[in-house]
C-alpha cells in the first residue's frame, strides 16, 4: 500500500497496512536544507525545498502546506 492508497483508506475508514503517518516538521526543513528561518517562511520555493527535505528524510506519508505561523 502506498502513502495515497493509505491516506485514502484512512479518510475512508478502512483498514490500511499502517497507520498513515503525519508529522508537522515544517521548522525541520530549514535545518535539512540549510536555509536560514526568516528566508525559509518568506520564501515560497525554499518552503517547498523543505518540504520535500522532509519527506525524503522521514518518509511521511503526506505533507501539511504552511501553517497560519508561516503566513504571520
């Protein structure tokens, strides 16, 4: 099973081979690609470069876009 397979038995509630793994980690991607915070919450593309730091990283099965924080 996939991680959009697993998302969608979840939201479903179906059974799913584990549990669909979310974890908010938005900070992690600045300390993965070395971006420093204020350009990382600034900057839409180094955001995203993050985002997907952490899902390489952690193997999450999805991402949570920018939080009400970043947009502050």
């Amino acid at each position: 099973m996939n991680s959009i397979e697993r998302v969608g038995a979840t939201l479903a509630g179906e059974a799913t081979d584990r549990r669909a793994l979310l974890l908010i980690l938005s900070i992690y991607g600045s300390k993965l690609t070395n971006c420093p915070l204020r350009e990382f919450y600034r900057d839409p593309a180094a955001y995203a470069d993050g985002q997907s730091a952490i899902l390489d990283t952690f193997e999450l099965d999805f991402a949570v876009g920018p939080l009400a924080l970043a947009y502050e």
